[in-house]
C-alpha cells in the first residue's frame, strides 16, 4: 500500500507541473535566460565568460543551479515547462533520499517508504520544487550531505574518501545558495561532535578539502568586495543607530518565531509567491512525528553522534532567516523542514516496536499520524491544483503585454523599468519566441523615451503618452512628446 502511495505521488509531482503556478517570476526568467546564454555561449547575459556568480540586478545568483539547466537547455532547448521539471525533479530527488536515509537508520523499507511520504507531501519543500530559484537544490545536498555522514557515523575510522565527500558536499552546498554560504561552515564546525581517537584527522581532512572548495569564494570576494553581501543590506533588520542590545534583541525574536507551531500549521509563509496562501508550511501528523523523534533522541540516543548533529542542525537552520526582516520566510528557512522529516524516523521506530498491548497501542497510533499526514497532504495537492492563479506574485500577464509590443512597427522598443529587474522578462520571453534582445534598449530611470517609441513600462507612470495595453504594474503606450521638450 505504501508502495502503491508513492507511485501515485511521483506521478502528482510531475502534473501540472509548467501551468502551476501560472507565469514565471523575475528571478525564474533571469536564472533560466542566464542558463540558456551559457548554454549557447558559455557567457551570462553581460558577457562575462563562465561566471562564478552571475551578476543580476543588485545581486549575484549562485552558479550550481544555472549551471546545471544551461546543461539541460544545450540538449532541449530554452523553455519554462524544462526548467520547471529540473525543480520538480530535485524536488522528488530529494524525498528519495531522505527515504533512503530513514531506511538505512531504521533498517526497514517501510520506514523509508513512510519518510519519502512525508518529504514528497510537505508543502514546504514541494511548493520550492514549483520554482526556478537556486534554492531548489538545496534539500538534494543536504540529504545527500546527510546520508554521506551517517555512513560515516557507522565507522570507527573515516577514509580520505568519506572526508574528501564530506567537504565536498558542504563546499556544493556554498555555491547553492545564498543561505548554502551562511549554513555550510555552522554544519562544518558540528563535524566536531564526531571526533575520536580514530576520526580526528579524517574530521580535520574533512575541513581542509571544504576549505579548499572556498577558496574560489575568496577570489571571487577579493575582486568584487561587497558584492555577495550586497542584498543582505536591503534584506537585513539591522538599521543605523540600532544598539546591540536591540539587535540581539530582534534577532532572538525572528528566531523563537520561526519555530512557532501557529506558523508552520496555520500560517506558513506570508509571500504567497513562496507558499499558497490559507494553509500551513508543514503537515500536522509529520511535525507531531517530529516532535516525538525529538523527544525519543534525548531520551534514547543522546549520546550518538549522529542525533547530536541532528538537533544541532535543527537549532542552527533558522539563523539565516533569523537575521532578516521577514518572519518566516520560505526559502531562507529551508534547512529547517529538512531536520524535522529526519527526526520523524527515530519516532516511527519506536512507534514499531514490538510488544504486547502498548506496542498495538503505538502501531495504532502510526497509523493515524500517517493516515493524517496522507489526507492532510492530499488536501494540500487539491487546493494547491486548483488554486486561483497569483497573478501579481508571477507577472503572469507579460507575454501579453511583450506579444502587443512586439505587433507594433516601431524598433527598438524601450524597457523602462522601476526597478532593475523587469527587463529580463522582456529578454526571457523574446528568446521563447525567437527574437532577437537586439529589438530592445533599456533606459535609465534619469532618460525618457523619445517621442513616437513603443515603451513597456513598470511601475512608472507616462506623460504625453497613448496606452495601448495595462496589465498589473506593467504597460505598453507608444511615447508621443519627449516630456524634456
């Protein structure tokens, strides 16, 4: 029955998968257009040959993700239904592995199979597989990254392999995501809950091969001082003349907060492009499994290694997100969800032990927490299917408003943007269909149009100006006098 389940899971994992949710976020349109300029180039939209990190309006997008889908779009081409299946694949990729983990630890495929349940239908690593953002990626290192420990943690002694993989996977992790940066070297430094007689130097080689994964980062931060900290200072809760006390004081605050049961329930994150509004970030029966894996950790296994750095990465997780304005943010938080599935095997075990009436007793209890958390997570699919579209969240509108301009004979059409980000749906959707970004200039909030040009405008509003067609923040209007005149 199990079994039956999952296979019915992966197939609702792959539906609907480029349809939902209906258009393409800014962030998704400027990984995917980078993505396909290496693929046909090997340069990033402003030239630059291979980056390490790809400069896009204000902030550097992490490599690993663009790198792997410009290698899918080589062999398919440029398209939103691919690079929406690569996230939905990682996605399910990712509650593979967690199952196989919980398998390996409890030594039952059932147990494995229950675990995959639970990671495939929570909707906070689910909703990240809907999406082509670098953070899609991150649950498939760290259960990876996971795996590769426990087998180390069955060892008296680690080889220069296991430490060579270790390091490895924490330096992949760095080049991930922007949260991969600020998490890999907390977890590094946990390594240290596994030091004995016998491990200490493969520990200590595990640093140096993880530190040696660094050392592009560093060259990178020496020529370009303050660039990977650029957006953490429009994200940042620090404001000039805060006190630490009230710094420490914020933070601890964000922090408690992320671990509100009202939030992961209830709540979840308040960006509905993150997270389908009215439901909570986690299902009710796998966090009460969470919870009660905890609690049978420090009563049971407390002296292990391995649960040692378990809890240890459950308390470090939200730091990330701890340090930032926003309360409970999806993706900044996205090594949180991935702890508690772990933590639900040590409860699943104890749950199946055998015994006379109070081992029935548990085995009933299972099954209501599982049935719960498959009716729960089935209800989640069904909202989450037929939810109305987040227009606003996805600018679902702008091939609309591209095809218009694009039906007028003027050239070049204007991207007059409020921000520096909009144009690249301009240059996404020219490139699906074919045309060339040569049809295209960008102009600097100080410019104006010149009188007679087709403008697709955001957030800006026109003077002298014909409308031809207004959708959300965006429109297309022919200029007819140069307002400097």
């Amino acid at each position: 029955m199990l079994l039956a389940i999952s296979l019915l899971v992966v197939v609702v994992y792959f539906y609907h998968v480029p349809q939902n949710p209906v258009g393409f976020f800014v962030d998704e349109a400027s990984i995917a257009y980078n993505a396909h300029t290496i693929a046909q180039s090997g340069t990033d939209e402003h030239g630059y040959r291979f980056p390490l990190y790809f400069p896009a309006f204000g902030e550097y997008k992490s490599p690993v993700y663009i790198y792997i889908l410009a290698a899918v779009f080589w062999l398919t081409g440029p398209s939103v239904s691919v690079a929406r299946l690569m996230s939905a694949t990682a996605g399910l990729v990712a509650a593979m592995l967690f199952g196989v983990l919980a398998c390996q630890l409890a030594r039952r495929r059932s147990v494995g199979l229950m675990v995959f349940l639970i990671a495939a239908l929570t909707p906070w690593l689910f909703e990240i597989s809907r999406l082509v953002f670098e953070v899609a990626l991150l649950p498939v290192i760290l259960a990876l990254f996971l795996l590769m420990l426990q087998h180390a943690a069955k060892r008296e002694r680690w080889s220069w392999l296991i430490a060579a993989a270790l390091g490895g996977l924490l330096g992949l992790m760095t080049y991930t995501y922007s949260v991969g940066r600020l998490l890999a070297l907390p977890f590094a430094l946990g390594l240290a809950f596994f030091f004995t007689r016998q491990r200490w130097r493969k520990v200590v080689l595990t640093w140096i091969v993880f530190g040696l994964t660094l050392l592009p980062l560093g060259v990178f931060t020496l020529r370009h001082p303050g660039a990977l900290s650029e957006r953490f200072k429009f994200v940042s809760f620090v404001q000039p003349g805060d006190t630490r006390s009230q710094i420490a004081f914020r933070f601890v605050q964000n922090y408690v907060e992320n671990f509100s049961p009202r939030r992961w329930l209830a709540y979840g994150d308040p960006e509905p492009r993150h997270h389908l509004p009215g439901m909570g970030s986690l299902l009710i029966g796998a966090v009460a499994l969470s919870a009660l894996g905890l609690i049978v950790v420090l009563w049971r296994y407390r002296r292990e290694a391995w649960w040692r750095f378990i809890i240890y990465g459950l308390l470090v997780s939200p730091i990330p997100a701890a340090l930032t304005l926003d309360y409970f943010h999806t993706l900044r938080l996205i090594a949180l969800p991935c702890f508690l599935i772990v933590l639900t095997v040590p409860a699943i075990e104890f749950l199946l032990e055998e015994g006379e009436q109070r081992g029935q007793a548990r085995r009933v209890a299972l099954i209501v927490l599982v049935l719960i958390t498959l009716l729960q997570g089935a209800v989640f699919q069904w909202r989450f299917h037929n939810a109305l579209p987040r227009v606003d969240a996805f600018d679902s509108y702008y091939p609309e408003l591209l095809a218009m301009a694009l039906a007028q004979p003027e050239r070049p059409i204007y991207l007059y943007d409020k921000t520096p980000a909009a144009y690249v749906y301009a240059y996404w959707y020219a490139t699906l269909g074919d045309v060339s970004i040569n049809n295209f200039r960008r102009l600097s909030r100080d410019e104006t149009p010149p009188p007679g040009a087709i403008v697709i405008g955001h957030e800006l509003p026109c003077t002298d100006c014909e409308v031809i067609i207004s959708r959300g923040q965006f429109q297309v209007y022919k200029q007819l006098v140069n307002s400097k005149q």
